[in-house]
C-alpha cells in the first residue's frame, strides 16, 4: 500500500440521498397568476420550496454532524471524516462520507435522521402536501465502484490517449490536498445504481438501507454514544439489473413520528423491529447466495478488524491496478513482455480466468463477473 496512488486506496463511501415528495405534482399546478406575480422576483411559486429545501438539506445535516461530533469524547473514531455534498438530481440531493470506522454509518445516520426532521418541517411550511424521502447505502473503491472526475481533464487542446490516467493523475492532486482548478467527482458502479434503485422503495416514512448498510448495522454495538436503530423488514423485490434479477431485502427504518398513523397501525397488526442477531445471519446467507455478483463491505484499516477481511483474490486484483496505473504510456506491455502499440488491459486473459477460476473455487460461484477496464 506504500505505492498505492492516493486514488486507488481502498474506500468504503456512504451515499445518502433525500427526495422531495409531491414536488411534481406541485410544479404541475394550475398557474396562480396572481401568486405568480407576487413572487415573480423569484420565479414559479413552487421555485422557493425547492431551492430552499437545497439549502435546508445541506445546512441541517452538515450542522447537526458537526454538533455531534465536537460534543462526542471519540469524535474521530466514531465521526471521522465530515459529509459533504455530491450532487442534485432534479428534486433529489445527495451526500457522500468516507467511513473509516464501521460505526461511522451508525453515527452518521443518527445526524441524517435529525436532518430529515428539518428538511420536513421546511417543506410542510412551504406546503403541507410536500414531504421528504430519504435513502441511504454504501459503496466499496475501487473495485466494485469508480470515481470519475468530469470535466477539467486537461489543460490545453491536447489529445487525452488515456483517460483513465488522466483522470487518476487529478484524483490524486486531489486527495493529496493540491488540486489546482477545482474538480468535479462522480461515482459510478453497481453499487451506485443498486442504491438508486431501492429509493423507489423509500417513502416518507420509510428510510430504506441497502443490504451492505444493514449488514454493517447488524455489526454495530448500540451502547454508550451510538444509539440504537431499529430496521423492518419488507421482503425481497426484483430490481432490474440487480444480482441477476434475484429478489434483493428491502430494509427500512421508521421515519413516521410516534403518533402518526402508520406506527399505530404497526401496532395494531403487532410488527415490530428485527432482531439484530437475526439480520445478521440474512446477511451472512445472502452474501453466500450471490457471492458471484457481490461481497461484504470492509473497510481496510478498520481500527477494530470487525469488518476488514477482504475476499481472497481482492489484494491482487488491487495490486495489479496499481501497476497499471504506474506504468507510464507506451510503456505498458502485452502478453509476451513486449511493448504494445496500445495500453494492456489490467488483466491479461490468462490472469482473469485464473481470478475466475479462484473465486469459484473459495466462494461456490457459479460466475464472477471481473472484466477490469484498467
């Protein structure tokens, strides 16, 4: 790891995403012309609930993690790096945090949760028919997962021969701290499109997690700091493009306040929150079921190696993007060491189909789908 390019340093990344609800059905409105013109100064009357909610989200998250990690007596441990903003999809905003600590995604969901309280006061202010949905789910680089940085690839009107390069060179300035012009990062991956993917499962009153987020809780201790989060259990849905198709869990926890509806009516019909032991084991078994399409989350030097263990072959699949990384056009080679006229692939045929062949054997496997495009 000594060698490892800033970029390629094995990362476990939250992703947390809140959605206004009713938002389209209030831009879809008859036209008040008369309101109109009382805010034309700021545009569609819709306009200031949603630019407002932008602000609302990012102050009361920000600030409620900040708050809590200063009064904390383990901050660093249990808060690590902060939030910050990755982007916004229409009425949708998203955040992303590095988690150096397994329990980070307990602490950090405690500080979402509080947020959501805000967001939805804000938007039944603006309108009781608007509410907020939240999501949340992990992300492991750089393999299952890829940054891409957009934009500002080069100086000049040179041509880029590799882009992977040129987009490694500049992550690299950047998590080194001495990025010149700023960046923009996007993230890509299954990872990505599994967690956007279940916020069709999300509603106002429920936050739902993907399976590596409730896998990752069931690991947590909930004493001293870290107070406890409940999960329920909805059952498995086919996702498109998801492991094959296969019914993935739809895990949510209770975003409904004590006296609404919904959790009167839990108890009426007696539901109550998982066991933690019990989700642990749906984990342990569903990550055996599809370890042909996905594997635990771990952090790397996770202070407390609960979940640092790794699969068998990562380490060298690692290794070897490193080398292609290092290696300086035209100076990388083909099959038989000599140099080629265009960049090898990360892996040659023979080193996948050792991978492959490995991971059948250790994970039961019927597939593995490892096609590196560096």
């Amino acid at each position: 790891m000594a060698d490892c390019p800033p970029f390629l340093k094995p990362r476990l990344r939250l992703f947390l995403s809140a959605d206004i609800v009713g938002s389209t059905s209030l831009k879809q409105t008859r036209m008040n012309v008369g309101a109109y013109d009382r805010h034309a100064r700021q545009g569609p009357h819709w306009f200031s609930a949603i630019q407002g909610f932008y602000f609302e989200a990012t102050q009361a998250f920000i600030s409620e993690w900040t708050s809590r990690r200063d009064a904390s007596a383990n901050g660093e441990r249990l808060y690590g790096e902060p939030p910050v903003f990755w982007k916004s999809v229409g009425d949708e905003v998203l955040f992303t945090k590095i988690l150096t600590d397994y329990q980070q995604l307990a602490t950090t969901l405690h500080c979402w949760i509080e947020a959501a309280v805000r967001m939805r006061t804000f938007l039944k202010a603006e309108n009781p028919a608007l509410d907020v949905k939240c999501t949340a789910w992990t992300a492991g680089f750089p393999f299952l997962n890829r940054e891409v940085v957009l934009g500002n690839l080069k100086n000049g009107g040179d041509q880029i021969e590799d882009y992977y390069i040129a987009s490694g060179e500049l992550l690299n300035e950047y998590y080194r701290g001495k990025g010149g012009k700023p960046v923009s990062i996007d993230y890509i991956g299954p990872s990505i499109d599994t967690g956007f993917r279940i916020t069709s499962f999300s509603s106002g009153r429920k936050m739902v997690l993907s399976i590596d987020a409730v896998y990752l809780l069931s690991m947590t201790n909930f004493d001293g700091e870290i107070a406890r989060i409940d999960l329920r259990y909805e059952g498995s849905f086919p996702l498109k493009g998801v492991i094959g198709g296969a019914g993935y869990p739809i895990f949510w926890i209770n975003m409904g306040a004590q006296d609404s509806l919904g959790v009167k009516e839990d108890r009426l019909k007696d539901e109550r929150p998982c066991n933690r032991e019990d989700i642990k084991e749906y984990c342990d078994a569903f990550y055996r079921e599809h370890a042909h399409f996905l594997f635990r989350p771990f952090i790397r030097d996770d202070p407390n190696h609960i979940v640092s263990l790794r699969p068998v072959w990562y380490d060298d699949y690692h290794e070897k993007l490193i080398k292609n990384f290092l290696r300086s056009p035209p100076e990388y080679n083909n099959d038989d060491g000599e140099q080629a006229t265009e960049p090898a692939s990360s892996l040659t045929r023979s080193e996948i189909e050792e991978f492959v062949s490995e991971i059948v054997m250790r994970c039961g496997a019927s597939r593995m789908p490892v096609k590196p495009d560096h």
